[in-house]
C-alpha cells in the first residue's frame, strides 16, 4: 500500500476531522473514501459530458431515429 503525505489548510483539517468523528473512520480511511468518491464523480461528468455529444451528433441521432423506426416496425409483426 502506498503512504502520501499531504499539507491540509484549516478548512480541509477541520473537513476531515468533522468526517472521520461523523463517519467514525480513520484519517487515512476517509481520505481514501474521498479519492475514491471524486474518481467515480469524475467519470460520471466525463460520461455525461460524452453522452451529450453523442445526443448533439446530427449523424447519430439519424442513425438512432433508424434504428428505432426499424425496431418498430419488426415490432408489428
């Protein structure tokens, strides 16, 4: 396991000290929580932000429209 050491202002100390009484886990424990809570946020703003040029891509959405037109009409029978 890899150790980092880091310089905290106030507000983050008082931050991690109110998570860790709040949370009743170790520094190093919520500090890995929170590492691990922002790399899942980022993905999912990174997806999002994905997913919304798919949905503004003129050439996908027609492709999209086709493909559901296509969907429904196999659906009929």
């Amino acid at each position: 396991m890899t150790q980092l050491a880091i310089r905290l202002n106030k507000d983050s100390e008082e931050s991690l000290d109110r998570l860790v009484t709040r949370l009743g886990r170790t520094r190093s424990d919520v500090v890995r929580l929170a590492i691990e809570a922002f790399d899942r946020a980022t993905l999912i703003e990174r997806m999002k932000a994905d997913a919304q040029l798919v949905r503004d891509d003129p050439a996908d959405r027609a492709e999209t429209n086709a493909v559901l037109a296509d969907m429904s009409q196999r659906r009929a029978w």
